[in-house]
C-alpha cells in the first residue's frame, strides 16, 4: 500500500500534496509508529512490481507485500520526514519496542559518538541490525559486534523494518530480540535537497544539517546517490539540573548523600586505609574550597567508615554529558542489465563522523607516595591559613588532577565505509544472487589532560607537594610533564560472500544459499596506556579475528487456500567457538479476507564477541554496593550505598555462545468493512528465554558473591580470574574480574497496533496510528546465585511503551503530531528485608520508595507543500518540555529518557 502511495504521486500537480492526503487515506494497512509526507519520485512500473513480489524482513522468499506469519513493523520515509527526528537512531530510539532504552551519545568515553537500540530490553548485542538485508557490522569500540546507528545516512534511508520477533533460523548470530533493517533509496528519479536547523531553548545540543539526493535511470541502468552534513553541539552536565550533583537530604556532612561526587579528590590514605583530606579540616569545616571549582567546599565523612574524612569532587561542574557531532556521509547504488536475466548491482554507503567531548579531570584511583615524608604543614593560600595533613612515603592517596587541562578532552573521528558488488538473475527456474561485502569500520581517537605515570613518580621524587592548593602557581614545570595525551585506534573489518537461490517446489517456495564471513578486530590503545603508565583512561587493548561459514535453507508452503506453513534451518561453524544449529517453523491462517492468524516457535544464539573472548585486562570505574563493608559495619543492606569502585575486566577465551527460544503467537484483524472506516489492529504474544548468558559479575553481584561464599566456585568456572584486595579494615580496594557463562533470563509480553483513518470530505484527512509492547514479565536474577524474579515496572524496567500519531491534512497543509509514553516505574528496588544469607530464594530485591513520573514526549509539526514543488515544515520536538524522570538518588536513566531541551526547528525541502 506505501508504494501504491508513491505511485500516485506521479500523476498529480503536486506530488508533495497529493503524498499528504494519500498518506492518511492508507494509514490502515500502513504499520509505521510515527506519520510523515512521501517525497522520493520513483518509477510506476517498479513500484507496481515491487509490491507484487520483494523481500520481506525475516525471510529470503520473495512474496507479496503483506501481513505475513513474521510480525514486521514498517516506519516509511513519509514517517521519518515529519517524526521531528533527524537520524535514524533517534527515531528507533522513541520506538515502544526499544522498550527499557539503549544506549545513546555519551560524552567523556569511547563510545561518545555511538548509538544503539534493543529490542524488548535484552540487548544490543541480542538486536541485529541490517542494511538492505544484510548484516551490518559491529562497531570496534563496542565490542565489534553491536552496530553504531549513527553512522547511517538519514537522508538515504527508505523505510526501516522492525521484526520483532527472534530470527538466527534466517540470519545468524544475534538475531535473539529482532532485527532491523533498514531499507535504502533506489530507483530515484530527479532530484531532492533538504536543508534544516534546530534552535533548543536552553543552551546546548543545537544543530543543522543538509542533505541532497539524485537519481536516474537509462534503458538498462539505474542510480541513486545521497550526500549528507549535519553537526550538534555539545551538551555539558551542568547545563541540566537532572544531570548536575544533588544533596539528597539528611547529614550534610556524609558523602553519601550526595550524587555526582567522587572520594577520588585529594585524600591521603594512611597504613592502616584510614582517610584524611589533604588540607586539615573536620567535618563541616570550609577547608576543601581552597582546591577551586568542583571540590565541594567542607569536609566530608563517610557514614560507611565513620572515623573517615575526604574532601570530594563534583565532576559534573567540568564533564560534558553528549559530545558535540559532526557527520558527513555518502550513499550511491546501481544496477546494470547485463543481460535479460543478469543483473549486476553496486552500492557503497560511507560515513565520517568527528565527536568532541569532556570528561571530568583525571580521577586518579589508589596511588602510593613514593616520594619523602611530607610532615603537617602552615600554608598561607589566598590570604587564608591553612594546615597540610602529613603524607609519609609508603602511604596512598586519591587525587583528582584538576590542573593537567580543562578536563580530559577527547575526539574522535569515526569511519565507516561498506561496499557490495553482485550479480543476480533467473536461470532454470531459479531466481539466484551472488554478492561480495567489504566493510571496514575505523575509529581514532585523541585525548589530552591525562596523566602520565612516569611523570608523576619524578615529580614526587623532585620536590613536588600533591596538598598544595597552588598547583600551578608552584609546581608549573612538574605538571607539565605530567600531563599526557591518551591516544587509541580502533578497527573491524568483514569481508563477507554470500549466495543463494530461489526455486519452487510443487507449491513450496524454497531458498537455499550460504555465507562465508571473516572479521578482523583490533582496539589498541598507545603504548604507555598499554604499559599501564597513562592515568585517568579506561579500557585496555583488545584483538581477534575469525571466520565463519553457514549453510541455510527457507520453505514456504500453501495447504489449500488459508494456510501457509513456513521453516527455516540455519547451521553457523566459527573457528573460535564452535557450530550452532539454529531452526524456526511458522503457520499462517486466514480465517477470511479480514482475520489472520500466526504462530512461530524458534531457536536462536549469540555468538561471544571478539572482544569477550580477547580482551587485555582494563581498568574500570564500576558502580555497586560493597554490602561486605555494609555488613561489617552493621549497615542495611538497604542503606548500602552505591559508590564507583576500581575494577579490572578481562577476557575469557572459553566462553561458549549464549542460546535462545522464542515463540510468538497472533492475529490481524481488518475491521474497516464493519466499522465503515478504514480500522486494523493486530495483538501478539511473544515469549524469549536465553541460556547461557555471557556475563561479566562486578559491583554489587561480585561483593554478593563475596559476602555468601560463592565467589570460590565463580571463579573456578570462569579459569581464576577473580580476585578482591580489601585493606585490614576491610576497605575495598582492588577488584579483577572476566567474563563467564553464568545465568538465564526470560520475557514475555503482548506487541499492539492500532491503525485507523477517516475521510473527512471538506475537513480533510484524519489518521490515528498507534503501538504498544506490553511486558508481562522480565524475570532476571537480582544477585548471584538468586532466583529468577520478575523486574517489570522497577525502575528503567517500563511495563509498557506505547507511540501514538495523529496527522491531519488539508488540501497542501499537514500537521502531525507524534508521540510516545513511558510510565511510571517504582523509584527505587532495595533488599529483601528477610534477606537471609543461608537461603539463596532469598536474594532478591523488592520495589520501594513509590513512584516515579511518567513520560511524555511529543514532537508537533506543520507542512506546507508549496507550489514551487517544494516543502517548508515547521515544527517542534520536546513540545512541553519535559525533563527525563529522575529516580531517589535524583540520578536520570539516559539509556531511556532524551535529555534535550524544548527545540524548535526549520526545515526546507525543494524537489528538482
């Protein structure tokens, strides 16, 4: 029906016009969660063919365009044109089957200019994206093997489908929660700029872009090709209250109160783990101000350690929250007629994109003071006195280096190029491909404002004083040579040869074909960093490569006139981990013209990344609660704080993949023949478990373990990689950890949509689309070792999204509003307060605390398509604007809410 759409465009006055109002008129059989206006121009008789016979997502067969035994959600080009979105992570983002959020551009680590989606919540590393049908490869700084959507070129997109249901049967490894595939432009005809630009209300995160797309096409060729510029500015934690430190309430003067604050400031630890700040000072006394800008200005203690006294740091006064983006890309295909029954076909999509961001200044983790003994000393600073605390050789401190740059600035310059040659044709009654895919994905990367470790160990053997609050002023010679840049480079590269065919059997469809892939990963930090002689960077070097082969075949067969059966069975052989065999079955049942119903049952794997499997140990900042401190101290676990903790994460070459089962049952239903308007809904179930879980066990499941005596075993099953290092007083100081295959989880819930339109004669078009997923239950373990409990509507665990999208058109205006909803969720999950630590049922958590707010978020905007062949849309994103929901420790899930401003935007579009 969407092609039929851009069929009638080509025969009226106003393509842009006539788009709008046939775009409602279809809005029953379209399945898109947003709503939009149709702008490519594209060939009647290739629409025509098209739609009688194509790829549908989730399966090799060619077959008509419809609803089939696969649940296949459809977001067009018309949708994305007038979502208010402008790239395609953020229009997948804002989707409900992105149901607990992913990750999204985050400044101040590797992954800064990175963006990812999971479907159902149960990862992006069990979400499998693909370009045109086929695998799109990892990126090297996420693990190589979850897909960075930013580096898709938003103007060369099509239509996006989502399968939301499990399909390593058909494609392989990954494919546990659904796939993505996005749909690029083709048969082009003519020519289409599009120029645009974003204002927010509050400062930060602004934006512009351009793009131009063109095409042709000759007696026995086609092309289409995009060229594509857009930047955003960066956004700093400071500029948003939700993202800056907050007191919590209760003692002032306890460190645990407060969020965003770090003990990695400048405090001396003793030989017996006890802390002191630098300057002296008791609780509550103004001494810590004397270090400048983000150090909180009294002296803090720690309700953990009462004796404890530390001075803390306010990262989020200096750190960035999402890096500043610069993106350039490129997309060109064709296709030749070689012959009546040969085509060949190219295309090549490439993508730079160059992010800045800023971290907090070097957090310095333990050091030990390997220069002379420091006695307490009389400073006058700034016309105050003050009092040094003494730092004897041997003994450690924690420090934040607040003085070897503004923060710790980092760029990048991500590379992303994916090329495809192949012939396809008809021979005997079979319809065959053959292609070739190159993909090389690069990434490099500069930091500066670190700390070299050479540096600092001369400093302390040459007169320098770490108390000192005139670090610059005193110690300028010695701070530059401790300041270091922090460089890596970054690479996944496939190359990839896949082949197939499709024939009939009797009344069967079948697809047989093969894939061979090899991929070549590296991540390699520089030589110091790898020495360990860089401070303030995490993430160590990592390297593998494999090949893998699989063989796979597709059926389709009719039984009479109502229903089709369908399978699929897919063997995959990697070098380094083993063989899988994955399988699906599937029936279809028309009832009648208006009521279908579907059923699948599958089987599914992911394979361990190249970088689980090879990673050089690196260092981590890991959040959890030490609940073997908490305990020794006769603190709740409820009122265990959570803290950051040094962690080292190493790899584990044994690890096996992890294995799935999904089943899915569901119907559609026409209503528009007993309503008088056009109306289809379509409800599905769908249940997922996965086994063998690759898990890496830090923070708080690792102190657990710890503190009930299993940690012994974990280590044996995972080769000894796990070691704790606790100072006398039982202080934390040092974790090592690795990945294992250690647990299960499973999900299941009901997907909803909803598609109504109304003619309204003189008044217009109306349409009203709508989705839901609904979870009925995500049982996952707590802690280690506990049983599997069901974690729906905790926090960052919605028990719904839903999208909604009214549009309505006039003669050549439109306005169209899209929304989604993320309800409330319980603030907080704390310990089971009958926790016993001698009956593993017992370790789970328990909601409290009440409920956070909802979510809304709406994006509102009005087209008119001009005379000129032209669109000029106005529009808003964030319309009330509205804050992400923060939780009790007035922290924000940022994998789940958008934290930008009220934006207003303007954007032009002119036809050629």
């Amino acid at each position: 029906m969407d092609k039929y759409l851009e069929k009638q465009m080509k025969i009226k006055r106003n393509p842009i016009a006539s788009a709008i109002k046939t775009a409602l008129y279809s809005g029953l059989i379209a399945s898109a969660a947003l709503s939009g206006v149709a702008f490519a121009q594209e060939d009647e008789g290739a629409d025509k063919e098209k739609l009688d016979k194509q790829v549908v997502t989730g399966s090799r067969i060619t077959r008509a365009q419809m609803e089939d035994v696969e649940p296949v959600l459809t977001i067009t080009r018309e949708d994305l044109e007038n979502s208010g979105f402008k790239s395609v992570a953020d229009a997948l983002r804002a989707n409900a089957f992105n149901s607990f959020g992913s990750l999204r551009e985050s400044s101040g680590n590797t992954a800064q200019g990175q963006a990812t989606l999971s479907l159902r919540g149960i990862g992006s590393n069990r979400t499998l994206v693909l370009v045109n049908g086929r695998r799109m490869p990892g990126s090297p700084v996420l693990d190589g093997q979850i897909q960075n959507l930013n580096t898709i070129p938003f103007a060369a997109v099509e239509s996006i489908d989502i399968l939301s249901d499990g399909a390593s049967a058909v494609y392989g490894s990954d494919a546990i929660g659904g796939v993505i595939n996005i749909k690029l432009r083709n048969d082009f005809e003519g020519a289409s700029l599009n120029l645009r630009f974003d204002d927010p209300e509050r400062p930060g995160a602004q934006s512009e872009g351009v793009s131009v797309i063109f095409g042709g096409s000759g007696e026995k060729s086609r092309f289409t090709m995009s060229v594509e510029a857009d930047s955003k500015d960066i956004l700093f934690s400071r500029e948003r209250p939700f993202l800056a430190n907050a007191f919590l309430g209760g003692d002032a003067n306890d460190i645990n109160n407060y969020t965003e604050v770090s003990v990695n400031s400048r405090v001396i630890w003793d030989s017996g783990f006890n802390l002191t700040p630098m300057i002296q000072g008791q609780a509550g006394d103004n001494v810590c101000s004397a270090y400048g800008a983000g150090f909180l200005p009294n002296v803090l203690f720690d309700s953990t350690f009462p004796s404890d006294l530390m001075c803390a740091y306010d990262y989020t006064q200096i750190a960035a929250q999402t890096a500043s983006l610069d993106r350039f890309s490129f997309f060109a295909n064709a296709e030749y007629d070689v012959s009546d029954n040969v085509t060949a076909f190219g295309q090549i999509v490439s993508t730079r994109a160059e992010s800045f961001g800023r971290y907090a200044p070097v957090a310095s983790g333990l050091v030990q003071w390997t220069g002379p003994d420091l006695p307490e000393q009389d400073i006058v600073f700034n016309g105050q006195n003050y009092t040094l605390n003494p730092l004897m050789n041997g003994w450690y401190y924690t420090y934040r280096f607040d003085f070897t740059g503004n923060g710790r600035d980092t760029t990048q310059v991500d590379y992303q190029m994916d090329a495809q040659f192949g012939l396809k044709g008809f021979h005997n009654g079979v319809d065959w491909e053959v292609v070739y895919q190159y993909d090389l994905y690069d990434l490099q990367e500069w930091g500066d404002g670190y700390v070299n470790e050479l540096g600092l160990r001369d400093a302390a053997a040459s007169g320098w004083d770490p108390r000192h609050p005139d670090q610059l002023g005193l110690y300028s010679g010695f701070v530059a040579q401790m300041r270091e840049n922090s460089n890596r480079r970054a690479q996944m590269k496939m190359q990839r040869l896949e082949f197939g065919g499709q024939f009939d059997v009797g009344q069967a469809s079948m697809y047989v074909g093969g894939e061979y892939r090899d991929e070549q990963y590296f991540d390699q930090a520089q030589a110091q960093n790898e020495a360990g002689l860089i401070r303030g960077t995490a993430g160590g070097s990592s390297y593998g490569e494999r090949t893998a082969s699989a063989l796979f075949a597709e059926g389709v067969l009719p039984v009479g006139d109502q229903l089709e059966l369908s399978g699929a069975l897919r063997w995959d052989d990697y070098d380094d981990v083993g063989s899988n065999l994955s399988g699906k079955i599937g029936a279809r049942y028309n009832l009648n013209d208006n009521v279908l119903f579907r059923a699948t049952y599958g089987t599914g794997f992911r394979a361990p990344s190249l970088d689980e499997l090879n990673q050089i140990p690196s260092f981590s900042a890991t959040s959890g609660r030490d609940v073997v401190a908490c305990q020794q101290q006769g603190i709740a676990f409820a009122d265990c704080r959570a803290r950051q903790w040094d962690t080292y994460i190493a790899s584990n070459k044994n690890l096996d993949p992890e294995t799935s089962t999904q089943f899915l049952l569901g119907t559609v239903i026409d209503f528009s023949e007993w309503v008088g308007f056009n109306m289809s809904m379509s409800l599905d179930y769908y249940y997922t478990e996965v086994e063998d879980l690759i898990s890496t066990i830090q923070g708080t499941n690792l102190y657990f373990a710890e503190l009930t005596g299993i940690l012994p075993d974990l280590n044996a099953a995972a080769g000894g990689c796990f070691a704790i290092q606790r100072s006398d007083t039982g202080r934390l100081i040092r974790s090592d950890v690795c990945a294992l295959n250690y647990g299960s989880f499973d999900t299941s819930g009901l997907d909803f949509k909803l598609n109504m339109s109304w003619d309204l004669g003189n008044a217009g078009l109306l349409a009203l689309r709508h989705q839901t997923n609904y979870v009925l239950d995500f049982n996952n373990a707590d802690y280690i070792s506990g049983p599997l409990v069901d974690q729906t509507d905790r926090r960052g665990v919605p028990q719904f999204r839903s999208n909604f999208d009214i549009n309505w058109s006039y003669g050549d205006h439109l306005v169209a509003l899209s929304s989604y909803y993320i309800p409330s969720q319980w603030r907080t999950s704390q310990p089971n307060p009958n926790l016993d630590l001698n009956n593993p049922d017992s370790y789970y958590n328990v909601p409290t605390g009440g409920k956070i707010d909802n979510y809304w978020h709406h994006n509102l905007a009005y087209t008119y398509s001009a005379p000129w062949n032209a669109a000029i849309q106005v529009g808003v994103t964030n319309l009330l604007d509205e804050d992400p929901v923060i939780d009790i420790n007035n922290v924000t899930d940022d994998t789940l809410y958008p934290f930008k401003a009220r934006t207003y935007y303007i954007q032009y579009t002119h036809n050629f």
